[in-house]
C-alpha cells in the first residue's frame, strides 16, 4: 500500500480530490465513462468540494460502498451527504443502494448485479474499531464471499447495506482517506495489513493511503 501522509483534513481532501480527478481522466480516456464507489462518513464530503470543475460528471457513475437502511432523506445516509456535497450541477449517474426496498436481501442482489465487473476507484474510510465500508468487527457479513453486496447486523442502531471483500478487492484501485487522532490505533493495524481489524483484510492490489497528520501520531 502506498502512503501519503499529509498535514491536515483539509489537505487530505485536496490530494484526495486531485487522484479522484486523475483517475477519471484515465478512466474516461480508456473506456468513456468512470466508475467510482463512495463510502459514508466526514471524509469524502471535504474531497467531493475540492472536485468542482475538475471531473467530467456526465461520464462519471457513482454507486455507494455502503448505506444505513433508513429512510430517504434521513440525516442518517450516506445518500443525503453524498447528494448535498456534489457540486452545482454536477451530472453523475449515482446509483444509490436500495435500502428502502421491501425485500432487503433480494434488493442487495439486484444492487450487486448491476455493478461493474471492477471498479475504476473505490473510496474507503477507516473507523476507530478498525471497520471499514460497513464490515464491522465481529458482524457475520466479514465471511460474505459469494455475494457482492450483503446485509449486516445491527450496528450502532442501524441495519446496514454493504459492499463486500470480493467487490473492494476486484477495484483498480483503493483510495482510503483517514483523518482525526481516533483513528492512530487503527491506521497502524491498516499499515501493518492486521486482519484483527476489517479494513485489514482488504487486498486490492493497488492501493493508496492519504491520511492527516493527527491520525498518523504525529504531535505538533
């Protein structure tokens, strides 16, 4: 995995922003349009700011690493972050995943039929407990590998929706973004490939690391 570490959140949003937009172009450039995963969480909302002007949006597909299952408009999923932090006028297909749907598993399946066999560049976050997309310490989804997007269990107070290992580790190329002095314990399992945490069985073979100063230990 390569690493970068990098001053600030700020900063990490920026760098984050300049590989998603090169990863575009050369996407775009080989086959006509980008696909790109986005996890939940603060970082990515930062990054997606930074990319005004800089991606193609009528090339660009977006899907969701992971969702809470909750309503539409809930201030609880990812879809209403993600919606809010896309530029003005930004036309990028986003496929949300269907968590308001009746039958949830038979929604999961429909949702992983219509991803790409690999994708361009998936987003990652990383949480203090070491998970990552929604594959959670302890959650029986983290065996999941004949489907590409299950269901997990309750976790803090939400059922979510989840790519899994097979999907993340098919990508081009993983872009983890880690910020925040909560995540120091976890981002030196994640460096030292730990499979005690989720994030650490990750595996694409092309992966990179942008994290802030605060999560790496490093004091002013």
């Amino acid at each position: 995995m390569e690493i970068e570490i990098l001053p600030d959140a700020d900063a990490v949003a920026e760098r984050g922003a300049e590989i998603v937009a090169q990863a575009a172009a050369d996407a775009v450039a080989s086959s006509g349009r980008f696909s790109l995963a986005v996890s939940g969480g603060h970082t990515p909302w930062a990054m997606f700011a930074a990319l005004y002007g800089r991606l193609p949006w009528e090339k660009v597909t977006i899907f969701q690493v992971d969702e809470r299952v909750a309503p539409d408009g809930d201030p609880d999923r990812n879809l209403t972050q993600l919606q809010r932090s896309l530029p003005p006028g930004a036309a990028a297909d986003v496929r949300p995943m269907p968590v308001t749907a009746h039958d949830l598993d038979e929604a999961a399946a429909a949702y992983a039929g219509a991803l790409p066999g690999a994708f361009d560049l998936i987003h990652l976050g990383l949480g203090p407990d070491g998970h990552t997309a929604s594959l959670v310490p302890g959650d029986p989804v983290l065996d999941v590998s004949e489907r590409d997007v299950a269901l997990t269990g309750e976790y803090q107070g939400r059922t979510r929706m989840t790519l899994t290992y097979p999907v993340l580790n098919r990508a081009r190329r993983i872009l983890w973004l880690v910020t925040g002095s909560d995540k120091v314990d976890a981002l030196a399992k994640l460096r030292a490939s730990d499979r005690s945490i989720p994030a650490g069985r990750v595996a694409a073979a092309d992966a990179l690391l942008l994290a802030d100063e605060a999560a790496a230990g490093f004091r002013p």
